[in-house]
C-alpha cells in the first residue's frame, strides 16, 4: 500500500505519517475453545476484523503476528505456573495456530511468526516467510508509527508495543481491540505501557 495519511503537526500544518496496523497472536489457540483460552478473544477478533475491513485507508500496510511453537523448551509445561510456563499453545502446523477465521478477509501485507523455540512474546522476535524479522518488514515499508491491537492485552500485546516504542516507532495500543489474561493483569499492563511512552486510546477515538 502507498496511501499517506496527514496528522496535524505542531505549527497547524500537516504531516505524512506512515503508520501501520500490528494484529497480535489472534489466533484460535486463545480464544474461546482453545488451549490457552482468553475470555472475549473471540469477540475482539470479530471487533479487530470489522475495525480492519472499515478503516484499511488508515494503515500503510497491515501485518500480522502468530506464535509458532515447534519445541520452545520451558515454556510449555505440564505443570504450568501460567506467569512463565504455559500449557502447549499455538503449536506450529496446527489449526489452533493458523490466524482466528475471523481474520479471513484481512489479507495482510507482512505476517510474522515467532516462538519456534523460544517463548517470543513480542512481535519483533518472529520473521516473516522471507526471513526478514518485523523491525525489517516495517523499515522496509516505510513505517514510522503503529497501531497494536490482539491477544492477549497483558503478555504479547504488551511486549510488542514496548518493543515498537524502543525502536523509535510512535506507539498506540487500541484498548478495545485487545483483552488481558486477567482483569488485573491488564491494568498491570496499561500501567506499565503509559509509563514507557506508549498512548493507550480507544479505537473510535484515532
């Protein structure tokens, strides 16, 4: 995509941002019937596929993550702590991994997948089939701000906006296109990314 999209800048003027859409690990396997299951993934899946469908012109380019677990050590667990060992989830290959069907009408311009063999929380530890990493497929594009939205608000969400915001990315989380594991887990969350520098905002508000 090429479109530009103009934001006020400080003096009244307008300025081109190149901005993208990062959709976070939604994916069957945590939603609703899955195996690491977050209450409302299913809905916020619905709302993102709507939110993308109406507002494409917004974004320069949309991209998507999955966690993509062949054999990630730790991580998975039989006897989980759920802070950082985890049942077996998003397994690579299977349905439970691919994009939530919700999604099917998206059509992407870059998808990311990460946590082969690591637990890769952020977006920004995966690559594409091209091999290129998701810093590299934003520089590539361009891209100079983004947009997270996904699953779940307080681990992959969270640690792909903080990591967006390290590289010098202006950073927005969509606070009604994400869910936390946990109601306290996510105002934990929204703490922690207010306080880095990220803007938490509503997606009817951008």
């Amino acid at each position: 995509m090429t479109t530009t999209h103009p934001t006020p800048a400080d003096d009244g003027t307008t300025d081109a941002v190149r901005r993208a859409l990062l959709v976070v690990d939604v994916q069957p396997t945590f939603c609703e019937g899955g195996a690491l299951a977050v209450a409302g993934g299913n809905a916020v899946a619905g709302a993102i596929a709507a939110y993308a469908a109406a507002h494409r012109d917004r974004y320069d380019a949309v991209v998507t993550t999955q966690d993509w677990h062949v054999d990630p050590g730790a991580h998975f667990s039989d006897t989980p702590d759920y802070v950082d060992t985890w049942p077996p989830h998003g397994v690579a290959g299977t349905a439970e991994a691919e994009l939530h069907p919700a999604l099917a009408d998206l059509h992407p311009d870059a998808s990311v997948r990460k946590g082969a063999y690591a637990a890769a929380y952020s977006g920004f530890e995966g690559t594409d089939p091209r091999g290129r990493t998701l810093e590299t497929v934003l520089r590539d594009a361009g891209i100079e701000a983004v947009d997270v939205v996904g699953i779940a608000e307080s681990h992959c969400v969270k640690a792909t906006a903080l990591d967006a915001h390290t590289l010098g990315l202006a950073t927005r989380v969509l606070t009604d296109l994400t869910v936390p594991v946990t109601p306290e887990q996510g105002a934990a969350a929204r703490t922690e990314l207010a306080a880095a520098g990220v803007e938490l905002v509503a997606s009817s508000a951008v």
